[in-house]
C-alpha cells in the first residue's frame, strides 16, 4: 500500500543549513480554482490569501531568509476593473489584519514595483505595514505590486543614467552586473535560489527578470489556492538535490 508522507516526514528531508536564501514565487491559478468550483474569480483570490499565509509562515518557521511573492503585475491592470478594484481591496485587508502575525513571526514587511502608482489608501496601508514591521530581524516577505521585470529595469536605467547626467565624463567602465544591481528594486536582497510557480504555465510572466538568470525554477501543476507547507518543503527538498553550476562545470 502506498502511504503518503507526512509534513513532519517531509520537513526531516529538508536540512536547515543550506535553505535557499530567497524564494519567490508566481502565485498563479486563482481563477481556474474558482472556476472549478463555479464561483466568482475573487473567491479564488480570496482562498489564495490563506496560502500566501500558510507559506509566509512555513518560510519563517524554517528560517528562510527572504520570500517575494507575485502579488500584482503591471499587465493586471487590463483585467476588468471590478476584479482590480476587489484585489486591492483584498490586499488592504489582508495588511491590516496580519501586521500583529507578522509581529509574532518576526517578519519583516516590504513592497517592490511601481508602489507611487498604487491607489492612495493601498499606500497608506503599505507604509503603514513596513513601518510597524520595521523592527523585526526574521523573514523579509516582500510582495511584487504593480511590478514587472521590464519595468524594474527601465526605472534602473533611469536612475543611473540621471546620476551619470551630472557628470562630465562619466566612466562607463564602472557599470558592471554588481554596480548595475544596485539599482534594482531589490538592491539589498540576494538574487533568489528558488522560483516556484503554481498552476503548470512554464513561464516568467516578466517576473525577476534579472535576478532569476540562475535560479533554480519548480513549477507544480497545484492551483496556488491549494498551496501548503507541504508544497513548499516538497520544493525546498527538490532545490536541495539539484547540482547548481552557474554555468561553469561544477
Ligand atoms: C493569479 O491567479 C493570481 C493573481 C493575479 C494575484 C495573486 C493574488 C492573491 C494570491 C490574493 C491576494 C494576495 C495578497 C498578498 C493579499 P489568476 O487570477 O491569474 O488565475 P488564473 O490564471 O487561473 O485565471
């Protein structure tokens, strides 16, 4: 008989020494969960929260160090604007009701994208969100809003060609892969271990375009609403058997 094995099972595969230092993930399959069970797309996104929870809290449990997660893209704005207006709605009570959590978990909140172009009162949220985590030294869970990769590197661009703008000769020399990185929105994060992408699409969706040159890529056919620990240690355990090469011979 084929028995299933436990979380408990599953979590002594994982050793604790060599967690990767950055997952992120591409939550995707919200819709279709609801679809399959004739319900309006927001019950998807609403189920999806208690994953985006569930993870969070199996990340800081095992003491990964940084979680970003695919909240919202640049392109979702085309979906219609009753599904926009409801996600952001989701969002802002998702944030007042899990600061005291994520006090408990010692997580620390924060936000990448094009945040300034967000309604006024999810940014108010936000702030207010990363100013009450602030304090806290465990998990850094940052949620991509009104991101994408290309958009990242634009705003990169931007900035560093408006500090070579006021130099007479700039030396183009100093631009390396190291100085550029600074100029992205995760600056101060390393450059994740880890992707995981639910829902089966084999894709990026312009997600970390930079920072995901050499991560390690799980995709799952689970619809992100259905996402557990279990889940997350079955990836953890996978990244950890894989030979990482970064393209030289090992
Ligand atoms: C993809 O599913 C998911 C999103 C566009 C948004 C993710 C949002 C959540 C998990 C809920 C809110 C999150 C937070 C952090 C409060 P989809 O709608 O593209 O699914 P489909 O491809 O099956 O249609």
């Amino acid at each position: 008989m084929k028995t299933r094995t436990s979380n408990a099972d599953l979590h002594s595969q994982i050793d604790l020494k060599r967690l990767p230092q950055h997952i992120a993930v591409i939550m995707d399959g919200n819709g279709r969960w609801a679809r399959k069970r004739h319900l309006p797309r927001i019950a998807g996104h609403r189920a999806g929260i208690g994953a985006v929870r569930q993870v969070v809290e199996a990340c800081a449990r095992l003491g990964v160090p940084c979680l970003t997660l695919y909240a919202f893209s640049v392109e979702n704005w085309k979906r219609p604007h009753t599904e926009v207006k409801l996600l952001m709605g989701l969002l802002r009570e998702y944030l007042k009701k899990e600061i005291k959590e994520l006090n408990r978990n010692n997580i620390r909140f924060g936000a990448i994208g094009r945040i300034a172009s967000l309604p006024e009162p999810v940014q108010h949220d936000l702030r207010e969100t990363i100013e009450k985590t602030s304090s806290s030294t465990g998990l850094r869970l940052t949620l991509a809003l009104n991101y994408g990769g290309r958009s990242e590197l634009i705003d990169a661009v931007r900035d560093l060609a408006s500090e070579l703008n006021g130099k007479d000769a700039p030396d183009l020399e100093a631009i390396t892969e190291q100085s550029f990185s600074r100029y992205l929105y995760t600056r101060d994060m390393p450059d994740p271990d880890l992707l995981i992408r639910t829902s089966g699409e084999m894709r990026l969706s312009n997600f970390l375009l930079w920072q995901v040159a050499y991560s390690e890529i799980w995709v799952t056919d689970i619809l992100w609403p259905d996402f557990t620990e279990r889940e997350l240690f079955q990836a953890v355990i996978d990244f950890q058997r894989r030979e990482r090469r970064y393209g030289g011979l090992g």
